[in-house]
C-alpha cells in the first residue's frame, strides 16, 4: 500500500509540474502576443494619423482648387469687359 501511495505521489508531483511547465509557457507565449497586439495598434494608430492629414490635404486643395476658380472667373470677367469697352 505504501508503494502505491508513494507512486501515486510521485505521479502526482510530476503532473504538477508538468502543468506548472505548460502555464510558463503560456504565459510566455501570452507576452509575445501582447507584444504583437502592442505592434499592431502602433500602426493602425499611424495609419489613422497619415488619414487624417491625407484628409486635411484634400481639403485645403479643394479650398485651393475653388480659389483659383474663382480667380479665373474674375479674369475671364475682366476680359470680356475689357474686350466690350475696346469695341465701342
């Protein structure tokens, strides 16, 4: 009966620190990929701020793009008046 309990112990130890082994490795693995999640939101927040400015871009072109339409205008205005006033 004694050998049986000391087997049984001695089974018992050494699947607890089987288990204690798998949980290290666990947690190790756990790490790595908190590490890679970490890497992850880095550059989906980089990514967002490059939209951000990309956007910002746009729009002060399109600002850009309507003045110079509007400068345009003015001067084909001007013309035209210019022209009407020359053939009087």
């Amino acid at each position: 009966i004694i050998e049986t309990l000391r087997h049984g112990a001695r089974r018992s130890v050494e699947a607890a620190n089987q288990g204690k082994l798998v949980a290290e490795e666990g947690v190790l693995q756990m790490q790595n990929e908190e590490e890679t999640l970490l890497s992850i939101v880095s550059g989906v927040d980089n990514i967002a701020g490059m939209a951000t400015q990309m956007a910002a871009s746009v729009e002060e072109q399109a600002h850009v793009s309507e003045d110079i339409n509007q400068q345009i205008v003015l001067i084909s205005s001007l013309a035209t008046d210019s022209l009407s006033k020359s053939n009087m």
